[in-house]
C-alpha cells in the first residue's frame, strides 16, 4: 500500500467514493448525493489549504481510498466498495506517526 497527494485530476474517483451509498449512510454533515460542480470547488480549496494534507490510497499503483487529514489531526478515509474489509483503512492508520482522531458516527461498525 502506499500514499500519494491528490491532484484534481482524482476528482472523479474522489467524487465516486463520497456518493457511495455506504459512505453517504455514515456521513457527518450530509447524507445528499454530491454534485460534481459543488465538489469540484470544495476539492480545489482543499486542495489550496496548506496544512490539510490529502492522499489517494493506492493498493498494487491502483486507487482504492482517500485519505485527508485536517490540520488539527482529524483524519477521513474512505474505502472504494470493492476493496472494504481488507483492513486497508486500518493499515493506513497503524502506519501514521502522527496523533489523529476520527469522528465517527454511532453505529458504524467498520
């Protein structure tokens, strides 16, 4: 597994991931499909913001995931469907050297 920065030229995947039902069940701010226009002004500040760091996951140089994390230390991964219970998520965070917190909605399990 290993990391690499998110460029806009992941938008799509990006935008694949957050609407993926499972990912908008356990969403904290909307449970609503993501517009692509509206995404790609929330990416490109993101991306403008120097203290967010954001990574695409790629397992075997393929995508899998995203990984964000906010300058305070709070961390977002997101798995794409095919690749869940592979414990990527969890790889991703036992290999962090940093201190992160994730908020997490009750009830989700994984």
């Amino acid at each position: 597994m290993k990391l690499k920065p998110v460029t806009i030229k992941d938008a799509d995947f990006l935008l694949k991931l957050k609407n993926d039902p499972e990912v908008r069940k356990w969403a904290i701010v909307t449970h609503e499909k993501i517009l692509r226009k509206n995404h790609l002004v929330w990416l490109g500040k993101k991306l403008k913001e120097r203290d967010v760091r954001f990574f695409i996951i790629l397992d075997h140089d393929k995508p899998v995931g995203d990984l964000r994390i906010e300058a305070d230390g709070e961390i977002s991964i997101r798995i794409d469907s095919k690749h869940r219970g592979k414990g990527l998520a969890s790889e991703v965070i036992s290999s962090s050297t940093e201190e992160v917190y994730a908020k997490i909605v009750e009830g989700n399990i994984a």
